[in-house]
C-alpha cells in the first residue's frame, strides 16, 4: 500500500512518525474519514473544509491549500488502485519537544491513508443495531467541542468502551445537559408522527457530512426535518431511530437501552433513506481518475 506522508507517496513500511510528534504525545492534530464509491470520491471538498475548520479550531496551519489537499486525496486513491473505500486523513501538529508548547513544533504531517473499510456487520443493516445511552458525557463545547474532528478522540472511545461492555456495538452520547448529542461514530436521528428530527450541532455533535446528505435527501424525498433539542424521552417515544456516518453509512436503531424503537423493526421511512443515500453517492462525488 502507498500512503501519502510528508508530501510524497511512500510504501507502508515507511510511513513512520516521529515518538516526539504530538498527535502521538498529546492527541494534538485532526482528521477526517472519507468514502469513495464507484471510482468518486464522496463529497470531497466538503471533507477538506471540514478538515480546514478543524485545524483552524485548534489554531493549526496546514501547510498546503485545499486544492492541494485534494488533488492529495486523489492521487493517493490513484497510487492504490482505490474504486471503493475509506480514507483516512491525518494532519498531526508535527514533531516538537516533550513539552505541551506546540509553537515549538516545526511543521504539522500530513498523512493520507487509502484503505478498505470495515462496516458494521451486514445483517445489522437488514434487523437494525442494539444501542445503549452510555454514562461518558461528550466534551464540553468549551473544552474540545465536539464539532472539531480532533484526534484526542478519548471522549468517544470511552464511550466506545461502555457500548461493547454492555453487548452492544454502538452508543448514544448525552451532552453535560443530558441532551442527546450523537453517537461515538455517528449522529443520530429519530423520526416521528412523519417528521424527522436531530439534533442541532451545538447539543454536541460532529457536524456530520453523512448528516447533512440524509438531510438534504430527506427534503427531496419531502418529509420534514428538524433541528432540534432532543432527550432520551425523544429516543424512546420515537416511531423510527437510525445512526449517519462515513463509516456507517444510514443504518437504523431498533432498541436503545433494551427497549424497543417503535416495532423493533428498521422503519419504512428509515430504509427509504438507506435506498436513496445509495443513489445520491453516485452523484456527489469526485472522479479520482483525471478526466
Ligand atoms: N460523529 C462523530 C463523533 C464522528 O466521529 C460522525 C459523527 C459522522 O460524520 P460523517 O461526516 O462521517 O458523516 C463521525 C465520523 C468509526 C469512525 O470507526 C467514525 C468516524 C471517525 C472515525 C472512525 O466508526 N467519524
């Protein structure tokens, strides 16, 4: 495999970084998670923005335009033959010293990993998953807000942690207020009455690509979507429940908390969804082929 690091493609075995680079000592960095479908990459630029806020958010430069980064993405694709997959996009702060000062960092790594992508498992998508609301809180907006893709992703692995401990793969996150923030992979959306609601990005959610495309598809499709304040109540009252992410793609949640979500079934709405995301990937990307 060739993965893109310090701005060439190099063979696996040499992409290294550095014990003094402080993505590794500190979680200090982003990162984005993209999919390539049909020889496209999925909503690219919007994934290179998202990054770019990211790094902004943390005050950290990356030293190469969105364009660049891009075309980077593409070429990396390229390089391993890559129709359909997952990439992965790293920006580390660098390599500095062991202290914390990350203006003694030289220059943030850029890496782009272009891989395969393991799914939950497939029948999950035809019976919907088992989610439990685990006791992790999601970070305070005003201590990392969860809306930056940082790689301290501590707060959702322990959330992680707590989902499998209980015999589940998936969780939902509550935020300081005891709101439904997202899932530690995914956000999250019910739908009642017809009306399909998440929550707004400042309950502490990634704003999620994912999200923002069942969204737009939703409205074409005409339902009613909203963003709003939900809690457990909204989850356990909902007629439908289902999780959007790179990853994950629209898969539905027919249990929380060992209760049912409506008829312990994906809902008619939800798998309606899973059909139109599937055709709207195939107009929303980027060629990675140079045309
Ligand atoms: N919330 C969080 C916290 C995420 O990390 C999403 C929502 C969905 O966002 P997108 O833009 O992908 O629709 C994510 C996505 C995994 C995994 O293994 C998932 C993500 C990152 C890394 C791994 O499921 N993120």
């Amino acid at each position: 495999m060739k993965i893109y690091m310090s701005g060439q493609l190099v063979d696996e075995a040499e992409a290294k970084v550095s014990v003094f680079d402080h993505g590794l000592l500190y979680g200090d960095g982003v990162f984005e998670g993209i999919r390539a479908y049909h020889g496209k990459v999925f909503l690219l630029k919007e994934h290179v923005a998202r990054l770019y806020d990211s790094a902004k958010a943390i005050a950290l430069d990356i030293p190469m335009s969105q364009q660049e980064m891009a075309d980077a993405v593409r070429a990396t694709c390229a390089a391993n033959d890559l129709n359909d997959g997952y990439i992965r996009l790293v920006v580390t702060r660098g390599v500095g010293t062991l202290g914390l000062n990350p203006y003694l960092c030289k220059k943030p790594e850029v890496i782009i990993i272009a891989a395969g992508i393991q799914l939950y498992p497939k029948e999950l998508y035809e019976t919907g998953m088992n989610v439990v609301t685990v006791g992790t809180v999601r970070n305070h907006p005003e201590a990392v807000n969860p809306r930056i893709k940082s790689l301290n992703y501590l707060n959702n692995v322990m959330a992680k942690i707590e989902a499998i401990n209980a015999g589940v793969l998936e969780c939902i996150m509550l935020n300081p207020q005891g709101q439904v923030a997202e899932a530690s992979g995914d956000n999250v959306f019910v739908i009642k009455d017809g009306v399909l609601k998440t929550p707004p990005v400042w309950c502490g959610a990634l704003d999620g690509i994912t999200r923002r495309a069942v969204m737009d598809i939703a409205e074409s499709l005409g339902y009613v979507v909203k963003e709003e304040v939900l809690q457990r109540y909204d989850l356990f009252t909902a007629d439908e429940m289902f999780l959007t992410g790179t990853a994950a793609e629209v898969i539905a949640c027919t249990n929380v908390d060992r209760r049912n979500i409506g008829e312990g079934v994906p809902g008619k709405i939800t798998v309606s969804l899973q059909n139109a995301f599937k055709e709207y990937v195939k107009e929303h990307g980027t060629p990675i082929a140079d045309s």
